[in-house]
C-alpha cells in the first residue's frame, strides 16, 4: 500500500451522499447519459439502482467531500454462485492512482462478502482493463469465465 492511503477511510455511502461518489464513477462512465451532471447520476443511483438492493463504498480522504475511490455492489443469489458479493464498479480518480485507495475499498468488499454471510465475490471487467485485471489477479481473483452479452 502506497504511504498516504492508510489516512483515507472506507465507508459505505449513504443515498443522501451519492453524489460524493459522482466523480469517481465518471471516469469509469464517462459519456453515459445519466453521467451528465451529479443530478442525473445521483437520480439514478438512488431511484433505480438502490431499489435492486445496489449499495456504494468509497475512499475518502480527511477533510476532503468527495470520494478518491468509490464501487458499486450488491449481494444476489444464483444457483451456479449460491450467495455472493457482486461489484458492479470499481474506480480510482486517475490523480489518486497507485496510492493503495482501490486497495483499501477492495479490502473492504472482501470484508463485507463475509459479514454477508457471501462465499464468492464477483465482478466482470472489460477485456482491454490490463491495469484493472493485474490489480484483481494480485488480489487472488481468477479469471474462470467469458461474459457474454447481445443488443436487444
């Protein structure tokens, strides 16, 4: 872990404070409509994706309102999975990078996998995120399967 990271806490973040995450999220969803401004997205976090039980975790640094790091989640059931710990998102502020703030939010979501009773956690990650698949891989995940998807 980078020097400095161990000053940032960890924290679930409250409907009332999604908008601290916003531009964190942006850099992963830049260019998606409901990312046009902190309204939209907060809109959208909290009326669509929070009903679907969607939770969000974030890095914050002392003194400072808005996330370094922030992931979206959620605990599902699958009969091939059983229950597990799905992240949705994961991101850093590229100003923030390789200072151990993913790390920490990450550590986090393996710590909440377990006091949900979870015996997996998931993500998928887009086949050209090298960076993103060398940060999972040291962290012991393993790549065990093809996402597939079509337009409909």
């Amino acid at each position: 872990m980078a020097e400095g990271s161990t000053k940032a806490e960890v924290r679930e973040v409250a409907a009332a404070d999604t908008a601290q995450t916003y531009a964190a999220f942006c850099v992963l969803r830049e260019g998606r409509p409901v990312m046009a401004t902190a309204e939209t997205f907060t809109d959208w976090v909290n009326h669509r994706q929070r009903p679907e039980c969607y939770r969000v975790a974030a890095a914050f640094l002392p003194g400072e309102p808005d996330a370094v790091a922030a992931a979206g989640f959620r605990v599902q059931h699958q009969l091939s999975k059983a229950r597990f710990l799905y992240v949705d998102d994961l991101v850093t502020l590229p100003s923030h990078r390789s200072s151990g703030y993913a790390g920490m939010v990450f550590d986090w979501l393996v710590e909440e996998a377990r006091r949900e009773g979870c015996e997996q956690l998931h993500l998928d990650s887009g086949h050209q995120r090298f960076d993103a698949h060398r940060f999972y891989l040291k962290r012991g995940m393993i790549m065990n399967a093809h996402h597939f998807s079509m337009n409909v």
